[in-house]
C-alpha cells in the first residue's frame, strides 16, 4: 500500500500545476460549504437558543389531546358504538391537583416548573379598550422557567408583589393605551370582572405580540380577575438538557392526561422551515463540490493518458488491475484530501472575513452582523464530502487505466 | 526434467483476423540464451509477449514450468510474471519520477517478500553488479540511454526471475553498449542458469546467443544451436 501512494505521488508531482487547479476547485467547494453551513447554523442555533432562552421548555395545558373515550365505548370496544351530541362535561377547567404535579415535576432533576394561569381581559384607560392576554405569575417561579428579566424596560418581576394588582405590561400595549409606570388601569375579565390595576413594570422582547398584547401580574390576582379560585391552567417547565424535552413531555402527557407539548412541538412550524433551508443548502453547496469533482475526473484523466505507458510496465512488471485501479484512485484521494485540507483553511479564513462584517440596519432580532456556527462537525462533514466526491471522480478514469492492455501499449510505443 | 517454457501448436490471431504468430513449438529450459530474430512485422514481439504470459494465445497452449498457464486468471499470470519473470523492452520504460533505486524497488516492494532494508540492500546489489552502484540515486532523465537499459535490466532481475524477456534491448543504444547489454544477458544464462529470451533484428549480436530462433511471417523457420 505504501508503495501504491509512492507511486500516487509521484505521478501526481509531474502535474503539478494541474493537480493544483483541481485541488484548488475541491477547497472552494469545501470553503463555501463551511460559511454557507456555518451562517444557515448559526442562525438557526441563535434562533432555538432565543426560544429555548425565552419560553419554557414544556408546557402542560389544562386540556387533552383527543376527546375522552365514552364509557359505552370502553364497555364494548369491539361494539359498533356511536355517540352523539357529547357535552364536555361542566367542571372547572383547569390543571386537576395542580400542587401535588407541581411537586413532581419539580422533583425531576434538573427541571424547574411554574404554575400559571392565563386568560383574556380588556384594558381600559380613559377612552381607549385594548384585549390582551393576562398571564398570573409567580414571580419567583416564574422568573426560573422564562427570562422576561432580562426584557424588563422599567420595574422588575418581583414589585407585583410589593404592589396590590400590580400589572407588567409591554412598551407597546403601554403607548397604544397611552399609560405610563405608576398609571391606573382597568382590567375587565370575560366574566365580568373589573379590578383596577397600577402599571408597575414595562418589557420589551422584540417579538411583537408579546409586546402589544401581554400582561403579567400575580397568580392570585389573575385568580380573581378571571373568576377562577385556585385554578392553574397551565404548568411550566424549564429543563437543564433541552434535548430532553420531548421524551420528557411524551412521559408527561401519558402519565398525567393533559396536553404536555415541548418546545420543539410549538415551534414546529419554524423548524419545519429549516428543514427545508438546510436542504437547499446542502444541495447548492453539494452542487459545487459536484463541480469539483469534474475537476478531480480531468486531471486523473489526463494522468491515466499520459502514463499509459507506466502503466503498461507496471502491468508487465506483474502489478494486477486492482493495482493499477488502487493506484489512481489514491491519486483521486490524495487531490481530494488536498483540497479539503485547504479548504477547511480557506473557510476558517471566510468565516474570520464574515464575522467582521457588519450590516448598516439592524434585523429584527436585533442583530448587525453574521451569527456564526463554528463548529468542527461541518469541516468534518465538508471534507468527508470531498474526498468522497474527489474518489467518485477517480473511479471511472481508475478503471479505464486497469483495463489498458499493455501489449497493445508497448507495441504501439516499439 | 519439466522443461521452463513450452509452447504447443501456438497462434495468436488480432479481433480483425490478422495472424500475428501461428503453429509455434518451443521448448525453453532453464540456462538457455534464445535470440528471436527476423525481419520487421515476422512476429518476434507478438511472440514474447506471449511467451512472457503477457498475451493469451487465440490458439495453442503455453506451459510455464509444467502447468498450463490457460486455466490462470489474470492476477494468477499477473503474480507469476511478478515472482518468476522480468522484462525489459526496447525503450527504457523506467518511471520518469523515481530514482534508478526507486525503479528497481518497485517489483520488490511489490512482491513484499523481503523487508525494506533488505529489499533496498538487493536493489543496490542489483545496480553495482550492472555497473551503475553510482547512479542509484539519480532521475532516469540524468542518466545515459545505456544507463538506462541496465537499470531496466536491473528491475527485470529484481525479484530473482526464472526467465528474463527482453524486446529490442538494444534497438536504442550505439553499439558498445548493445555489447555490453548482451554481455550481461549471456553471463545471466550462463552463470546464473536463468532463461533469457531476446528479440533483436541485429544478426551480429544473435550470435552471441546460445539458440536463435528465426521467424519469418510469423512462423519458426530454424530454431539453431551453438
């Protein structure tokens, strides 16, 4: 084997400027690959850490997936059962012992829950009504499962407590009402419920309807507010290891009958979407390692032209086809590792270049600049993708030089 | 005694129905210098090929040390010619990008019998012995066209060879040095009681040969020996 790469190289080292050409093709292809990769990553890693950062891993609903079975359908499950015009019962909706769930999901290492309970209400001040969603908090649980902290503008979690109805609400809802910090509002619930209210906290997220339709104020108050005593509708968690949040949801939802939905499950649209990016991209840059690989294919074609007659004595000498073949499939390799090698440099370089870049306005999420992955998988992925490609390419000109007939070759040359 | 070559009833005829050899009978033994002579086109080379198992007789068998070389697959004759047979044909065919060391290194790291010093130690023993102990470390293309040949001589003994093929060895070189090419073919059948078969159209050189086979339009017309 040694013997075979001797022999790769030094075939390859008559061609230079050719090999160089070739191995240059590969590493661009790979280069591109890298900061292409390294951007769509990069982005779409800071887009699950914003949702991972920002909302709770799982929420448990006070609701279940499919209707419950019918008694008459579980007494005969092979009957030909059908009922019609069911009525949800008329319970109180809500999560059913919601304290004693609370102690068990708090007991899963590495989780932190929260029990919230949310609902619609109608702002009022002065003349101006505007609908939001009310979320009662805990502040203390709360803070542990979401980071609104860090969005608050004016006021901190923790003064609902220290003011009696005391409401958060979002820069924006507060310039559609036109309220400022320490105004008065009134809060009337769907059942008709009015309480007023004092603004002791502003936020902003950046996602736009959290911010023109949301308020946070005391679990308890939201209790009264909605007319619903002691009543959770929903419990969230916070995990450690977000990669486990949908086994655990999974485990959630068959213990205890609510819909548990994860992070992954609620955002699915979006992650839908990057599937779909990633695709793309892997096809545009799989394209151009393509386009590389007819580079690879030229030269070892030119080099199986040229050394017909080193092959033919390599054949007289007693070398088999699989030799012959070994030996310019090496050569394939050796311009595919080359280029990725080079490649993986001229990418790092790439991404050094595009992370000095920075864009005159800011995007939505707040951000002037490329947010990139670096990450040592995507180079392994971008050579691996080479040097597959680059043997690919080596195969067919490798098997053209094994089936040379050396006598037809040295009786042409004598 | 199984003799080292013998051809039966041979022929070699191309796809297109040109007859290149036909009704060959030749029995080599070990020790033997033949020289195969004849006018250009009578068929010498296509008859080396196939005696070097290089080429498949369309007809005939071939019997290299008693076994029928018919029944062997490619990498079978591919082996045998790297174990048991060396060539060396009119141009010097060494690899223009390694050392006349490195070019005679290649069938036997091929073979991998030996270990690496003791295959470079055989190589250099190889080139000394060809006069060439100087030039080991040299490019072909620095070396002269007689130098060259020897080298090829060299490669073609490399892994110790039971019978030596050789077209036109000396078609390229002036005649001080086709001599001493001949020289050593003659000392390596004489002395070290290998087979060597050479084609040449010199009819002067031949008769330092211990057998001349001479063929005319593809067919043996004498077969002497001295």
């Amino acid at each position: 084997m040694r013997l075979i790469i001797d022999l790769a190289r030094g075939m390859l080292s008559r061609r230079r400027r050719q090999t160089l050409v070739s191995v240059l093709g590969v590493a661009l292809g790979v280069a591109f690959f890298i900061a292409i990769t390294s951007i769509m990553r990069g982005f779409q890693t800071y887009f699950i850490q914003q949702v991972i950062d920002v909302q709770p891993h799982i929420v448990i609903k006070d609701e279940t997936r499919n209707p419950t079975v019918q008694a008459a359908q579980l007494a005969l499950p092979d009957g030909a059962v059908s009922v019609n015009g069911v009525k949800p019962i008329d319970r109180v909706r809500g999560i059913r012992a919601a304290g004693e769930k609370l102690a068990m999901l708090e007991a899963i290492p590495g989780a932190a829950a929260a029990p919230i309970l949310t609902g619609a209400a109608l702002l009022r001040y002065g003349s101006r009504d505007v609908s939001i969603t009310v979320t009662g908090i805990d502040p203390a649980r709360y803070a542990r499962v979401a980071n609104i902290e860090k969005d608050m503008l004016h006021g901190r979690l923790d003064d609902l407590r220290s003011t009696a109805n005391g409401l958060i609400i979002g820069d924006t809802l507060a310039l559609r009402l036109g309220v400022q910090l320490g105004d008065t509002v009134v809060a009337v619930s769907p059942r008709g419920v009015s309480l007023q209210m004092k603004i002791v906290g502003l936020f902003h997220t950046g996602l736009a309807t959290l911010d023109q339709s949301a308020g946070y104020v005391l679990l308890k108050v939201n209790q009264v507010l909605q007319d619903r005593p002691n009543v959770v509708n929903q419990i969230l968690l916070r995990l450690a290891d977000v990669t486990q949040a949908e086994p655990l949801a999974r485990d959630i939802e068959s213990r205890f009958g609510e819909r548990t939905e994860s992070w992954e499950e609620q955002n699915r649209n979006i992650l839908t979407v990057f599937v779909i990016q990633n695709a793309i991209m892997y096809s545009v840059t799989g394209a151009i390692l393509l386009v590389a690989a007819f580079g690879i294919y030229n030269i070892i074609s030119t080099v199986v032209f040229e050394k017909t007659r080193d092959i033919a004595i390599l054949k007289s000498l007693g070398f088999t086809e699989g030799d012959i073949q070994l030996l310019f499939l090496v050569q394939g390799l050796i311009a595919g590792f080359l280029g990725a090698v080079l490649g993986c440099l001229i990418g790092q370089v790439m991404i050094e270049g595009l992370a000095q870049l920075r864009f005159s306005s800011e995007t939505p999420a707040g951000n002037d600049r490329f947010l990139l992955a670096r990450d040592w998988r995507i180079y392994a992925i971008a050579s691996a993708f080479a040097m597959v490609s680059a043997a690919l390419a080596a195969v067919i000109p490798a098997r053209r030089a094994a089936r040379l007939d050396p006598v037809q070759i040295v009786r042409g040359a004598a | 005694m199984t003799a080292l070559l013998t051809a039966h009833g041979m022929a070699r005829t191309l796809p297109e129905g040109v007859t290149l050899v036909t009704d060959i009978d030749l029995v080599i033994q070990g020790g033997e210098f033949v020289a195969i002579t004849g006018p250009s086109g009578s068929g010498k080379s296509s008859l080396l090929y196939l005696l070097g198992l290089l080429d498949r007789p369309s007809a005939g068998r071939i019997l290299f040390e008693g076994q029928d070389t018919a029944a062997l697959s490619a990498s079978d004759l591919a082996a045998l010619r790297l174990a048991r047979l060396g060539f060396v044909f009119q141009f010097h065919f060494l690899l223009p990008e390694f050392t006349a060391l490195d070019n005679v290194l290649i069938p036997i790291r091929r073979r991998g019998a030996l270990k690496p010093t003791a295959a470079e130690a055989r190589a250099r023993m190889l080139l000394d012995a060809l006069g060439l102990g100087a030039a080991a470390e040299k490019l072909p293309e620095q070396l002269s066209g007689g130098m060259r040949q020897r080298v090829a001589v060299a490669r073609a003994l490399a892994n110790d060879p039971v019978l030596v093929l050789a077209d036109e060895p000396t078609g390229n070189l002036d005649t001080r040095n086709a001599a001493a090419v001949f020289d050593i073919f003659a000392r390596l059948a004489a002395e070290e009681g290998r087979a060597v078969l050479v084609v040449t159209h010199d009819a002067e050189l031949a008769k330092r040969a211990t057998r001349r086979v001479h063929l005319v339009d593809g067919r043996i017309i004498s077969d002497e020996k001295t």
